[in-house]
C-alpha cells in the first residue's frame, strides 16, 4: 500500500474543491445561456419595440424604405403552417406510434423505429431544399388544382383554397414542417405508449376489447399527459423551424386568405433579410421578430416538458 | 350490420390507418434519399474535394466550403462538449435533487428544442456587434452554445445507468468524489459519453440557420477564425436558391454528403449504444 503523504488529505480536498466547482460553473453557464439569450434579444429589439410600441404585433405592414415594420403577418405565417403541420402530423404521428407499440412484428420494431428517428436527424436544410425542388412540383401540378376545384368552391373553407396553385407558399411550408416533426412526434408517443403497464392492456383484452378498444380506452387516457406533451413538443419545433420554411414559403409580408398564397413567417424573415437588413430599425424589428419567437417557443416547449415530466413522475411513482 | 361486425370493423380501419401512417413516414424518408443520391452523385465529381467554391457560372467544387463546416464544427464541439459534460456531472453527482439542478435540468430541455436561429441572434447581439464583423469564431459559438444541451443530457443520463455499487467502493477506499468522477464513472460511461458527442456532431454539422449570421460565407479558402468562413450549410442555401445550373449541382452534391455524413454518425451512436446495452445485458 501506498504511503500517504501529511499533505494528502488537504491536496485531494483542494483538486476536490476545483473540481466542484469546474463543474457547478458549467451547469450555472446553461442558466446563464438562457437569461444571455432574453437579455440580448430584448436590448436588441428595444428600439423597434419602443418606436413601434404594441401596434408592432397588430400592424401587417412590412417597407424597409419607409423604415414602418408590423409583425402581424410573420406572426400570422408561424402560426398557420404550424397549425397545418400538427394537423397532419399528429394523426399521422398517433398511427406511427400506435403501429410500433401494438402491431408491429417483433423483428420489424427496431429498424422503423430507427429510420423514424434518422428522419429526425436529418438537417432542416435538406428538407427545404427537398421541398422546394420536388414536393412544391408535385403540390403544385397535382394536389393545388384538385384542391381549388374541389374545396375551392365549398362555403366557409372555400376561400382557403383560391388563387392560382404556385406551388410554393403557406400550403407547402405546412407540409414540409409536418414531414419534419413527424419522427418526433411519434417517437415521443411511442415511447409514452410503451410506459402503459402490460397489465392494463391484457385485462382489455381480457374482457374481449378489441386492438382499437384497448388503444383507445385504455393506451390514450393512461398516457393522455406524455401524448399532449410530445404534440406540443413538436409544435415547439414547428413553429421554430427556419430553413425548411425559408426554401418554401415564398418570402412575402402579406396576410393573404389563400392557403395556397406565398407568405413569410418568423424565422424565414429573420433568416432571409437579416444580412441585408440595412437601418438600425429594420435590423431591430427582425431582432424584435426573434423575441417574439423566443417568447412562444418558450411557452409552448416549458408546456410541454412541464407535462412530461409530470408523466415521467408518475410512472416513478407507480414502480 | 350488427355491433360485433361494427366493432370489428373500425378496429380493422384504424389499424389499417395506422399501418398507412408508418408507410408514409418511411415513405418520406426513402423519397428523401432518393432525390438526394439522384440528383447528389449527378453533381459528385473530385473537384467537389479539390476546388474552391466557384463564382456565378463558372465551374468549381466545396473544398472550402468543407473545410470551413469542419473547423467550425469541430471547434463548437471543443468548446461545447466540456462545459455539456462537466455540467451534466454536476446534476448527476453533486447536485442531483437540489432545487437549482431541477430548474437547469428544466432549462436545458428548453434549450434542447429552442429554435437554432434563436441563438444566431444570441450571438450576433453578444459577439458579432461586439467585433463589428461576422466571424468564424462567432459561427463556432454558436455551435458550441447547440452542442451543450446534447452532451448535458447524455452525460447526466449516462453517469445516472453506472451501478451505485462502484460508486461505493471507490468511495470506501477512500477516494473523493473528484477521484471516483474521474477514475471510476467517466471510464464506465464512456461509450455513453461518446455517443452524446457523436450525437451533438450530428446535431451542430448541419445547422444552417445560426451560421447566417455569425459566420456568414466566404468565397475563398480561410484559415483566419477572425474572418468570415466559408461553411457547407450556408453554401447549400446560397447555391440552391440561385438560378445557375452549376451552383444548384454543388448544392445538391453539398446536400448528399451532409446527410450522408449525419447519417453515418447518428447510426454509429445507436451502434455504440446498443453495444453498451448488450454488455450490460451480459
């Protein structure tokens, strides 16, 4: 054995001390990340902010010549495609999770479950300029024209689905974002659904439910929190995604009735005229843009992880 | 129809539904690498590797472009992933379920899935002002900043699965915390570790959004980190959305060697996992 020297114990509570505290600096620097990133966001847009006041989210004007800017429109864009993507994703999302946990073949739920999760690796990128060069073509030539004369002419909805089909715009931002959230949105249902207790289930079946009855009685309200959890998750993810927005929705300020017209949204604005942004305001009401982003992610993920985690506690609980 | 013929029907729709959904989605993901090998090897040939990003019109290849995404990459994981993994000790050691470790906890889930142009903002206000021009070290930070949740997450995850058993008994030979963090629990999690890494690496090499404005694009080769840099992303971007047939071959060349290289590392950290899971199943 190893003689200990008279200063052993006092050097190894030194090196134990920096190393703590090595540590405890890292973990507050992410606390310190977050309150950086309101805190810049906020000095930056203020001058927009104070100049425009609260009419800068109410106003749908955009002219970097008159140096007037309103977040409406942009606002408006998010909050459509992402609307639009949860509506086909989270159906979609739902049925992918249900195959993996309830009918998949033993021997298949790996290799699904692992290509749905490589589809969420994929860069954002990608998918923009997958959208714009092969999805838009196809949105364009054949499902557009068969939703104008189709629903273009039915009351009330109708007036979604005027105008010429031009392939790019809110319609097809919509659709590539749901493509995009769709692995996360199943994976998280998938991985909720696997935390219902055997037992449940069998005593569904057990009194002669069928696949369905069990999934739907049973499987949905017991996971209800993790499912709402992971659809806002992906909402998160929606309403944040830029570069696959940025390649199809057209980059235009306006407010248009038409789901099938160009339009702009948060994060495609910033990343399509930051660079060219000339004029304090302009670059300032894009920052201001930014943190209105930051604010409804924000929400909308803390929501989420929030009932997640309320689920993940429960499940503590109940082992 | 009677109720069992009803029930037995539904239950037979929303199952095929259900197997329709799983189709698409696969469905997606098979489209996607289609149009990309198609249109990506069409634009591959050895200048991609050996020449420099081209002006309008002219003929050309990624070689900076490569260069740069590789600098700034691995720089972001330098300076990412130890403040991730020290961070993700101090929750799963130190701090475990004191109150300030539930909110970072908290807080990193949020920066997990906060929108990346977010943080392009972050560091164009914090950096870029500050310098007064675009930077590949502000390009870098930005990565960095994407890359810590990643390898805090895993770390902390990876570091919780070590058995308290051998915490225990370096602990009762007489070790400090320090010594058994070091000694004992980063070499029993390390492939986790080093998964958490190579998943991060994925993540940060294809952000495109948070280089726009910090690192910009550089026509030419740098080597100068006070400089704008030249970064695949961005040129991808730049290059697609141009009219010109050869800018729009070099995207999609770009775009397939992207995905490929993402693809590879986000198969080899499942890979690594579930080597772990078996030895330890063993």
């Amino acid at each position: 054995m190893a003689i200990i020297e008279p200063g052993h114990a006092a050097k190894q509570l030194i090196y134990e001390r920096i190393f703590r505290s090595a540590t405890f600096t890292a973990a507050i620097l992410v606390l310190l990340i977050l309150g950086g990133v309101a805190a810049s966001l906020l000095r930056g847009a203020w001058p927009a902010l104070s100049h425009f006041g609260f009419s800068f989210v109410t106003r749908e004007i955009w002219n970097p010549v008159t140096d007037q800017f309103g977040a409406l429109a942009p606002i408006y864009g998010t909050v459509v495609t992402s609307l639009i993507a949860m509506l086909l994703a989270v159906p979609a999302g739902f049925g992918i999770a249900l195959f993996l946990t309830e009918l998949c073949p033993p021997l298949l739920k790996r290799p699904i479950g692992v290509a749905v999760e490589l589809l969420a690796a994929v860069p954002s990128i990608i998918f923009g300029i997958w959208g714009l060069f092969v999805l838009a073509p196809v949105l364009q030539r054949h499902v557009q024209p068969w939703l104008i004369g189709s629903l273009g002419n039915a009351p009330a909805i109708g007036r979604l689905f005027k105008g010429p089909p031009y392939g790019i715009g809110i319609l097809t931002a919509g659709v590539v974002l749901a493509i995009m959230v769709l692995p996360f949105i199943a994976a998280t249902m998938r991985d909720v659904f696997d935390t219902v207790p055997p037992m449940l289930k069998e005593s569904g079946y057990g009194l002669g439910a069928t696949t369905w009855e069990v999934i739907w009685n049973v499987v949905v309200p017991h996971s209800r929190a993790g499912i709402v959890g992971g659809v806002m998750l992906g909402l998160g993810r929606a309403l944040g995604e830029t570069m696959a927005v940025t390649f199809v929705i057209g980059n235009a300020h306006r407010i248009s009735s038409s789901l099938l017209a160009p339009g702009t949204t948060i994060s495609s604005a910033i990343a399509n005229e930051f660079t060219e942004a000339v004029g304090d305001l302009y670059t300032s009401s894009l920052i201001a843009l930014g943190l209105l982003l930051f604010l409804i992610t924000f929400t909308v993920i803390a929501l989420a992880q929030a009932m997640l985690r309320r689920l993940e506690r429960r499940v503590g609980a109940a082992v | 129809m009677n109720r069992r013929m009803l029930r037995k029907f539904k239950n037979g729709a929303f199952l095929t539904l259900s197997l329709l959904a799983t189709l698409t989605g696969l469905a997606c993901l098979a489209a996607l690498l289609w149009t990309l090998i198609s249109h990506g090897l069409g634009g591959m040939s050895s200048r991609i590797f050996t020449q420099m990003t081209p002006p309008p019109g002219g003929q050309g290849g990624l070689l900076n472009a490569l260069y740069g995404s590789a600098v700034m990459t691995l720089l972001g994981i330098l300076i990412g992933s130890p403040i991730g993994v020290l961070a993700g000790t101090y929750l799963a050691e130190y701090g475990r379920s004191s109150r300030l470790s539930t909110a970072i906890r908290f807080i990193n889930d949020v920066l997990l899935s906060a929108p990346s142009i977010i943080v392009g903002l972050f560091v164009y206000e914090v950096v870029v002002v500050r310098m007064g021009h675009f930077s590949a070290i502000a390009g870098a930070l930005a990565l960095a900043v994407l890359a810590i949740p990643v390898t805090l997450r895993t770390t902390e995850d990876m570091l919780n699965l070590v058995p308290v058993g051998m915490k225990d008994s370096s602990a009762a030979l007489g070790a400090y915390p320090w010594r058994t963090t070091l000694s004992v629990l980063y070499p029993a999690a390390r492939s986790g570790i080093v998964t958490g890494l190579l998943l991060a690496i994925a993540r940060i090499s294809g952000e495109t959004a948070p280089l726009l404005f910090t690192a910009l694009n550089n026509q030419f080769w740098s080597n100068n980190l006070n400089a704008p840099m030249a970064n695949l992303p961005v040129v991808i971007f730049q290059f697609a959305l141009s009219p010109y047939k050869d800018w729009q071959d070099l995207a999609w060349a770009g775009a397939l060697i992207i995905t490929v290289t993402i693809l590879l590392l986000s198969i080899s950290a499942r890979v690594l996992l579930a080597l772990l899971q078996m030895q330890r199943g063993s």
